[in-house]
C-alpha cells in the first residue's frame, strides 16, 4: 500500500529561532496522524529541527541539494550533508527551483542520483505553467519532466521517490486546481509510472497535489483516488492551519 503524505514546504520563510518555534508547536499537536507527516526546511534549520523532531512522528525534509558531490561550489549544500543532519527527504525539481535558478532536466537528474546515493527519499515536482496549462499541454509537460529526471532510474530506485504535482498557475496564487482536474492529471502521472515500470511499482508510488492547497480544499483534494496527500507551502508555516490539512486524513 502507498503512503498517505502530508509535507510542508516552508521556502524561505522562518529565522532559525521561528522555525525551530514553529516545530516544537507541530511536535507537541500532531501526535498520531493517518498520514506520515514531513516537513521541509530551509537549511540552516535542518540539523536543529531534526534533533527536535526525532523521537516524533514528524519527519523531516531539505527544500533542495546540490548537483555535485563535493568540493569548490561556495554557498551550495550536497546530499551528504543534508544527510547528515537526520533528514530524511529532499525536495527536489520545485517549479520556483526550475524557473528562478535555470534548474534543467539534467541538472535535476543528477540531484536525484545524488539524494539516492545518500538514502535520502527525493519529494520530486513536476507540472505545468499558465500558458501551457491553457494551451493543454499539461500531460505533455509532465511527461518530458518524467522521462528528463526521473525515469532513467531502475525500478528499485524509482520506487523511493515521492512524486508531487504542482501546477505552477495555482501556487501561492489562490487558484487551486478542482478536485477533478487534479484527479485527471495524477492518473494521467500514475499511467505514465505504470507504462514505464508496471502496475506494481505505479499502484505504490505516492503522488502529491501542491498549489493552494490548505485546510478548506484539502479533504477534496485527497478523497480522489489518485491524491495521495499535498505538498502544502504558505498553509505549512502555521501549526493549526497545517494540522488542519493533516486531519483532512
């Protein structure tokens, strides 16, 4: 059976000291979800909040990892030394990532390898713009992001990947995609998953919904079959509204 997840995506958001506030307040109010719960941090929080969080059912996530193993790369942060910390997924192919920092199919290809090599579980994102959305391509895109990253790994490896979709036209922007859109588009995914790996290894792949997701939509989100949980930004940085979208399980 695949899991049911819940993560928090927190961005650039939270100074040390808010950040380890906002996860002593999500360790002392999620206590026995119906969904694992995961949240994503910006780096400087990673080794304190996963010391905080390690005998909770929270685990936790970097928002990012470099493309390159180690050495002369001044200000970027490797698998490795997420690893390090004790965290346990890294957020990787982000839309802001692919569209604000040029992150292409390769560079997000050898990111994943890298997460893999240190046993980190990728939360990897895939989706669609405005424009393309409009122009109904969205199952086109989707598809290139799949086979540019992630499809080139064995069964095996795949099958430690958390998926995400995200259609970048609802994130941070109020627009949400409809329960039914969002349901079309991850059996659409889940299809892809199959034809490539088989029914086996598509039926346990966790697939995300991110984009506007919060406490109001997220019970009609996840009641699709295909929706299994949200990789939730702006609703994560508050300890309520964030249980509010774990209890939506």
């Amino acid at each position: 059976m695949r899991k049911n997840i819940v993560a928090g995506n927190w961005k650039m958001n939270k100074n040390l000291q808010e950040g380890v506030a906002l996860a002593t307040e999500l360790k002392e109010i999620v206590s026995n979800p119906n969904c694992e719960v995961i949240i994503g941090t910006p780096f400087i929080h990673l080794a304190t909040v996963s010391e905080l969080l390690k005998d909770s059912v929270i685990k936790v996530s970097a928002e990012n990892c470099a493309d390159k193993v180690s050495g002369a790369y001044t200000g970027e942060v490797s698998a490795e030394m997420v690893k390090s910390t004790g965290a346990e997924y890294c957020i990787l192919g982000h839309s802001e990532r692919r569209a604000y920092y040029g992150e292409t199919y390769e560079i997000l290809k050898e990111k994943v390898q890298l997460a893999l090599a240190n046993d980190l579980k990728p939360i990897f994102c895939i989706g669609e713009v405005k424009e393309e959305r409009e122009a109904g391509k969205q199952n086109e895109v989707v598809k290139a992001q799949l086979e540019g990253s992630v499809f080139n790994l064995s069964a095996e490896d795949f099958g430690k990947i958390v998926l995400a979709y995200e259609p970048v036209w609802a994130i941070g922007t109020g627009l949400t995609a409809t329960p039914e859109q969002a349901q079309e588009i991850h059996a659409y995914i889940r299809g892809l998953v199959a034809e490539k790996y088989g029914n086996e290894v598509a039926d346990n792949c966790t697939i995300l919904y991110g984009g506007s997701c919060n406490a109001k939509n997220a019970a009609g989100l996840f009641a699709n079959p295909d929706i299994d949980g949200g990789l939730i930004g702006g609703a994560s940085l508050k300890a309520e509204d964030f249980k509010a979208i774990i209890d939506a399980f």
